[in-house]
C-alpha cells in the first residue's frame, strides 16, 4: 500500500498530492493521504468520485485524518 503524506499542507495540496500518486498506481490499489487539513474530510470524496475510485475509509488520530482510497480502474492523466 502506497502512503501519501501530506501533513502540514492545506487546500489543494493533500488532494493534488493524492492525484499525483494514483497516476502511478496500479488499478484497484489502495493509498493511504496522511493530511491535517480537515478540509481533506470533503476534498477527497469528491475527488475519487470525479476519478471513479472509491474511498474504503477515513480515520482521525491526534489530529491527523488517514483517508484510504482505491485507485480507479482508469488512471487519472
């Protein structure tokens, strides 16, 4: 599983950083963001719904949101 680490970042960056790794992810694999804008509760949703992925769940730990998702069958460009 591929992590993403995004702390520390605001809006737009957790989603872009995201979008960046599921480029290079193969179809069906999960990614973990690491983010601390809680923006990112909203932001990736519509994300993977806009890439047809699917988000398998989303933790919050000390401030920290852990968002797993499964890459799209059709990678983002």
């Amino acid at each position: 599983m591929t992590v993403v680490d995004a702390r520390g970042h605001r809006c737009p960056v957790p989603s872009l950083k995201l979008q960046k790794a599921l480029q290079t992810a193969l179809p069906g694999a999960q990614v973990t963001l690491l983010a601390t804008d809680p923006m990112a509760r909203i932001d990736v949703p519509f994300l993977m719904d806009q890439l047809r992925g699917q988000v398998l769940g989303v933790e919050e730990n000390d401030g920290v949101l852990s968002i797993t998702v499964v890459a799209p069958d059709d990678p983002p460009a």
